[in-house]
C-alpha cells in the first residue's frame, strides 16, 4: 500500500510555518528534508525496482532531515508546533517507507509509526493555530484555510485508517479476502461482495515476494465482470496478441495485506481448494 499522504501534509507544514514564522535553528534542514521526502514520494512507483529503491532512499534521507531539523528546535527551545509538525511528517515518511521494507509480519509496527506520524502532525498543526504568533493578511488567511483544511483532513484520514489497520491490516483495501469457504473466495468489492467459485479458479501461483495471482477463466461469469473485480490479462506466451481479441485467460492478483496473511501462508492455506476444484 504505497501512501503518498505526506506530500499533503507538507502543505499544513507551511501553514505552521507561516503563523509561529522562522525559528532559529534547524531551518537550513527543512528545505531538503522536505525536496527529499517529495521526490522520494514521486520516484516510488512500486513496481520499477531501480525507481523503487531511489524513491525509498531519498525518502529516508528526508524523514531524517526533517527528524533531526525538529529535534534541534525542541532542544533550542523552538516553540513545539513547528518541530512536532516536522516530526509528524518525518514519521509519516518512515512509516511509509517500513511498510514497503519490512516482511509482512512486521507491517504492524509500520502502521504504528504512520499513526504516530499522523497524531504529532495534527497535534503540532492545532498548536500552531491556536499559538499563532503572526497574522496573515485576508489573502494570506484564504491560503492559510485551503492548505491547512487539506492537510488536516489527510492526516486525519490517514490515522484513522492505520488506527483500524492495527486492527486488521485488510481495512482500506478496495478488493480483500473475507472469507474462504468450501465453496469459494469471498471478496470485499466497492458494491459490496462477491464471491469466486473454486469450480472456475484454473490454477494460482505467486507473481513475487507479496502478490498471489489467482486464474480465472475468459470470459469471466457475469456476476464476476459486473464487479469490476482488478484482474489482469493472460495470453499464451507463444502466441501473437490479437487486437480486440478476448484475452485466453485472466489472473485475479491479491497482495499479501489484501489476503491477511504471507503470500506461502495464503497459498498454503488455498491450494486444498483449487486442487479439489
């Protein structure tokens, strides 16, 4: 789940900047803690592995700055609002950037990081608001209202989804596995759900380290089409591509949060079924 919330977030960092104004220390750090954490954001698609790896490093670079800039001002003395919102954007980073580093057995801690990233931006936003020491003209409170009202809004969202993440790592997933059952694979669909019968999955196997692909035969049941359900297109591999042609067979992919579990635990736990289909 690549979140790139933290792009949002640098906007209310301005916002607070703008009402305690410019500390003494530490703000040489933020310009490049914040060019770090956004290009890293920006480069990490999570499926170019040369991108991926770069995206990661500078958003590591820029969560650190940012931790290190906020950490100096609190020893400064600096006003808590600007550093606790650095910090909560630092976290926020790192929170992202565990999740795509640590194995699934782990995610937990970088859900938990995320909300804490979450909590001490929103904590240190309300403080610069509520201890403004500078006033913004008329203009300058209508940039203040977009900017901060968008920042918070998605730091609010983003800790109540971690918040119900540490619950159950499947929450925020458009498409995740409620069920397995004698009789197929329930799925959490945008409508509602639908469930796959074991009788039409024609094999499954893993694409990598965290997606399980599950075959499914074209064209898809009705029921399964009208779900919009995220499958990919399979064709024989010595076969030419026919333009308009109907694909020879389609593959269900569910990453690893999607199903709960490890993809060889999800795979162990399915392959009693698609072989007694």
């Amino acid at each position: 789940m690549l979140n790139r919330h933290a792009i949002v977030l640098t906007l209310g960092l301005g916002v607070v900047f703008v009402l305690v104004g410019a500390p003494e220390v530490g703000l040489s750090w933020m310009g490049p803690g914040l060019l770090g954490a956004l290009v890293g954001l920006l480069l990490d698609d999570g499926l170019s592995p040369r991108r991926v790896l770069l995206g990661h490093l500078f958003e590591l670079y820029g969560g650190a700055v940012l931790v290190f800039a906020a950490l100096r001002q609190l020893a400064a003395g600096v006003g808590w609002a600007l550093p606790l919102t650095e910090l909560g954007i630092g976290l926020a980073l790192f929170g992202v950037l565990l999740e795509m580093r640590l194995p699934y057995a782990r995610l937990r801690v970088a859900v938990a990081v995320q909300a804490l990233g979450d909590a001490l931006f929103i904590a240190g936003f309300v403080r610069g608001v509520l201890g403004r020491e500078l006033h913004p003209s008329l203009v300058g409170w209508v940039g203040v209202g977009i900017a901060g009202a968008v920042s918070l809004y998605a730091a609010g969202v983003n800790l109540g989804l971690q918040l119900f993440r540490l619950r159950d790592v499947r929450a925020g997933w458009r498409y995740r596995v409620l069920e397995v059952g004698v009789d197929g694979l329930t799925l959490k669909t945008l409508k509602g759900s639908v469930m796959v019968p074991w009788s039409i999955v024609q094999g499954m196997h893993a694409l990598d380290a965290r997606h399980l692909a599950v075959v499914l035969p074209s064209p898809l049941p009705p029921d399964l089409e009208r779900e919009g359900l995220p499958v990919e297109e399979l064709t024989e591999s010595d076969a030419e591509p026919i333009p308009g042609a109907r694909p020879t067979k389609y593959a269900l992919v569910l990453h690893e949060q999607e199903l709960g579990a490890t993809v060889p635990e999800a795979e162990a736990r399915l392959r009693p079924f698609v072989s007694a289909s």
